[in-house]
C-alpha cells in the first residue's frame, strides 16, 4: 500500500522510510515538498499520509485543508506530526479531519503500530468498498435483466393485440419511436422519455377483449359496433392498472386516454385539452400519423406531406398543437425512423 510522506527535513524523511520499510504493506512515496505532494495526488491516490506540521509555505494544517478538498481524498488517513506542547496545532489538526498524530521525537515502535494499524483499517475498508461495488453492480444488472424481460413480455403482449386486428408488424416500433421524438422536442427527462417510449406499445392493448365479429369487421360499423369497439381503451386500462410497475402504470394511462381528442371529442371520456393526459396526447399523435403514413388492410399508405398537411389541420381540434410540432419539427428524426423500420412483417 503506497504511504506519502512528507516532510522537509531530509533526515526525517530518510528515517520514516526506513521504518515504513519494515512493514510489509507500506511502500513509501518521499517528498520534501507539500505543493509538489499536492500535485502528486491530482493524478495518485496514497493509502494513506504522513505529513510534517512544520514546513515552509505549505505547513501540516494548510496541507490537510488542501488536500482534503482534492477528489477522492476524503477518506484517505492522515497522520500528522507534531511537536509534543503543539496542542491547539493538534486540535486544529482534528476539525480539518486528522486521523492520528506522532509527537517527536518519534518512536519506532509506535510508528509502526499506529501506521500498521491504519493501513490495516484502510485495507478492510477499500475492500469492503470493492465488495459493496461488486454487488451493487450485480444488483443493477439483475434489475436491468428483469426490466428487460419485463420490457420484451410487455411488447409481445401488445404484439398479440395488434395481430387481432391485422395492424401488425413494425407499427409498434415506429409509433414508440415517434412518442419518444415528441417527448424529446416537449423538453421532457430522459428517463421519461425512455418511459413513454416503452408503454406506447400497450396503448391498444385493449382489443384482445374486442370480439372479433366487430374487430375484424371488413366494412364499417353500426352504432353498437362502435360503442364496443371504443370500449377498448377502458378494458385496456382495466388490464394494467393498479401495478406497482412505472411502466405498466404508464401504459395504464396512456391505453385510457390515447382515443381522446384535444377538442373533447374523443372517447372513452370526453376530455379536452391539457386535462388529458400527456402521454395519451402524445400517443395520438404518434399512432396516428404512423397510421396514415402505412398502408392498411383498408386504405393505402399516404404520402408524406398530405399526412404532414393533415396533422397541422387538426391541430387544436384531434392533436394537441404542441405534440404534433413537436413531432414535425425534427423530420430528418422522422424520416430516420421511418427507415429503420421500413416494412411491416409478422
């Protein structure tokens, strides 16, 4: 273990390594000089230091102020040494969190006892440390295995949802990535969001208690087909809600609210404006312009531009305004997306 030692007496800095060099833990690392000491441990950490009280420019006490404000210093032991009536020096010396002291003339014996004894502690505590980093690394990657997994079960299920109604394919993957484009440009955390990114898929999760008399329906709907068919973001958030998960309470909200409209419109519960939810006003605008830009068993895939035209139509009637510039406002990150998943496929 690396000992700094410091002191401007050649003489004392020659006989504490001599007696460092009988313990067989310490390698001593001499310097005549606390600024030179200092700048040595910009770039090196010492298991521990022995520093001289009285030194020219830089002194004991100046040094430990110093030093303790290096990073990583904090816990480093410090062992001063001082003259044996220097007692407000000592005290001085503990506020700027000295861990011990030698009185010269200092006795060979002791030093090694008290320097052993720190070494040994400063041992036992790096490797409690590197125990204490070791675990929590393998606590972080278990948990990061278990989101994972909870990640990938939840896509699938939302997958199972899709194919009842033949929307399958790379759909989800595109409208998860324009959620998070638009909670990106909304100024949103990062850690949200990766959050809505990873719920959008369960916005339509609803359907798989959709009957598919009126889910696969080739023509349109009569009146009581539609009520059924709009209870589906209600059974969605029946399906999700009340777990402790953030994500699967994230996807809670966004199933219920991804059909209503910033005019009020929507459904299932008629809110407008900011009183719906974020993440469903964001879904809406990513689902649907998903939608029209692809093709479906029931219209073909709309160009660019007339969908561009009719999100900024329905700006402040279906969208909320500030998702679909939001959205529209970085079209490279669009079109980027819309090239990684280029093809819809089973």
């Amino acid at each position: 273990m690396t000992v700094l030692v410091i002191d401007d007496d050649q003489i004392n800095l020659d006989l504490f390594c001599l007696m460092l060099s009988m313990l067989d833990m310490a390698t001593p690392v001499p310097l005549r000089h606390a600024q030179a000491a200092l700048e040595w441990c910009t770039s090196n950490t010492p298991d521990l230091v022995v520093v001289d009280y009285l030194m020219p420019d830089i002194d004991g006490l100046a040094f430990l102020r110093r030093f303790r404000a290096l990073p990583g210093m904090r816990e480093v032991p410090v062992v001063m040494v001082t003259g044996a009536t220097e007692v407000a020096i000592r005290h001085e010396a503990l506020r700027l969190s000295a861990n011990d002291f030698l009185t010269k003339p200092v006795n060979g014996i002791e030093f090694n006892v008290r320097i052993g004894n720190l070494l040994a502690l400063q041992h036992a505590r790096q490797q409690l440390a590197q125990r204490a980093e070791t675990l929590d690394i393998a606590v972080r990657k278990a948990t990061a295995d278990i989101v994972a997994r909870e990640h990938e079960a939840i896509h699938r299920l939302s997958r199972a949802a899709e194919f009842r109604d033949a929307d399958t394919g790379f759909h989800l993957s595109r409208m998860a990535a324009y959620s998070r484009l638009i909670a990106v440009q909304l100024g949103l955390p990062e850690a949200e969001c990766d959050l809505i990114c990873d719920a959008a898929p369960m916005h339509d999760i609803g359907k798989v208690g959709i009957a598919d008399a009126v889910l696969l329906k080739p023509g349109p709907l009569n009146d009581e087909e539609r009520a059924i068919m709009q209870r589906h973001p209600q059974i969605g958030a029946d399906i999700l809600v009340g777990s402790e998960s953030p994500l699967l309470q994230a996807g809670a909200v966004i199933a219920i609210s991804h059909h209503e409209r910033y005019d009020g419109g929507g459904y299932p519960h008629g809110l407008a404006g900011e009183a719906i939810p974020l993440y469903g006003r964001i879904i809406a605008v990513a689902d649907v312009f998903d939608a029209l830009t692809n093709a479906r068993p029931y219209k073909p895939a709309w160009p660019l531009e007339r969908a561009i035209d009719f999100l900024h139509a329905q700006k402040g009637t279906h969208f909320d305004p500030a998702c679909v510039d939001a959205l529209l406002a970085n079209m490279d990150a669009v079109l980027a997306i819309q090239r990684r998943f280029q093809h819809d496929q089973a």
